[in-house]
C-alpha cells in the first residue's frame, strides 16, 4: 500500500539470555525465556509465546538463576495487560499502533490529536470515543474496546489502514481516507471525493497540518 512520506521502520533483535526477569519500573517482576526490543517495544518470550509491553516501563533485566523456579506463568500472563496500559502514553500509544498497521507514527498521532487532543476520556456529542474517536459500531467491527486506550488507538489506527487501502488506486488516497474517517465512507461515495462539508475539509486541514509539522520536526532533530 502506499501513502506520502511513508517511513521504513528498522527492527533491532537483540536475544538474550535462556532465562531471566524483566524489573519494571513499578517494582514488579515478570519472567521470560528471553526478549527482543523493537525501537519502544519489548517482547517478553515464554512458553512459545510472547508478550509486548514498553520499553519505558522496564528499568532493567537479571539473568535467572538456575536454581532459582521460574513464577507460575497464567500470572504473569495476566499482570501483562495492565502493566502495559498503565505505562502508555497518547504518544506512546500511537507509535505502538502506528507500528502494528505500517503507518507513519506523525500521521497517526496528528490524526489522534485532531480527532481528541490526545484525551482518552473524550466523547463526542455523535457519541464516538476516546483518542481516535471511534464510533460505538466502528469498533465493534473492529473488535476493539473504544474505552480502553491501547485498543482503542489501535482500531483506530486499522480503521485508518483499511480506508488507505480502499483508495489506494485514487490519486488523493490520503485525503479520501481522511474524509471517510471523518464524515464515513458513504458520504465520499455520495460525492465521489471529499464531501462539501465544512467541518470535513477544516479537519482534513487540521491532520494534513499537524502531519507536516511533526515530519518537519522529526527531522530537525
């Protein structure tokens, strides 16, 4: 699929040892065969598994002694969730999604910050929710939960992959996609592109600006 200013992502594999544990910054432990990390992302195996939480959120990690038995797994398996929600961020959130779907993490957070302020609380008077604004319907088709953050960054997220590889063959892709975020897709059908709504076009403005803005950043740094 493609899409402007679309950005590779490198992945760095770093295995470690057989055995050892993951100190999070809380304090807490979790154990793992080994991990991998992904730029912001760390992936915990075990058991043929494996668990994806922040990078931010481990402090450090300690070699397993052999003597020592590993913790039960079904809970550790069920710590995971909530230590991985606790530690995002909107910014932290919108990489993770970004990754996951193969966009460009400025386009996903300038469509984040244009469709909530990056507020996971927001609701609209339409009823969609959350830092994506998702629509009660759209999620469920998404199979997400709109009121948790990470789910509901990443549905968004695929909302915005799949509309990409609905136009994909239309010269204004990105701008067609944005619009059927926005105003849904029945209404660029109805006008075969982006509709005369005032409160679309302002919106597609507002993301295509923040877009350029934050690519314009990323590379100053």
């Amino acid at each position: 699929m493609r899409i402007l200013h679309l950005t590779g992502i490198c992945v760095l594999a770093l295995p470690v040892w057989a055995g050892e544990y993951a100190v999070l910054a809380n304090g807490s432990r979790m154990h793992a065969d080994r991990h991998e990390t992904d730029g912001a992302i760390v992936r915990l195996y075990s058991d043929g598994g494996y668990m994806q939480i922040p990078a931010s959120s481990v402090d450090r990690f300690e070699r397993e002694e052999m003597t020592t038995p590993p913790p039960a797994p079904p809970v550790v398996q069920a710590q995971a969730p909530a230590a991985e929600d606790i530690v995002a961020t909107p910014a932290e959130l919108a990489a993770f999604a970004a990754r996951k779907y193969a966009l460009p993490e400025s386009f996903v957070r300038s469509v984040m910050k244009a469709e909530s302020a990056f507020r996971a609380d927001a609701l609209s008077p339409k009823g969609a929710i959350g830092l994506m604004q998702l629509m009660p319907g759209t999620a469920r088709d998404l199979g997400v939960d709109p009121k948790n953050p990470r789910q509901n960054a990443e549905g968004g997220a695929q909302y915005l992959h799949d509309l990409l590889a609905k136009y994909e063959n239309e010269p204004d892709q990105v701008l067609l996609a944005l619009a059927a975020y926005n105003a849904g897709p029945a209404a660029v059908e109805k006008y075969h592109g982006v509709p005369p709504y005032p409160e679309t076009r302002q919106y597609i403005l507002r993301v295509v600006r923040n877009w350029k803005n934050g690519e314009q950043a990323q590379t100053a740094r």
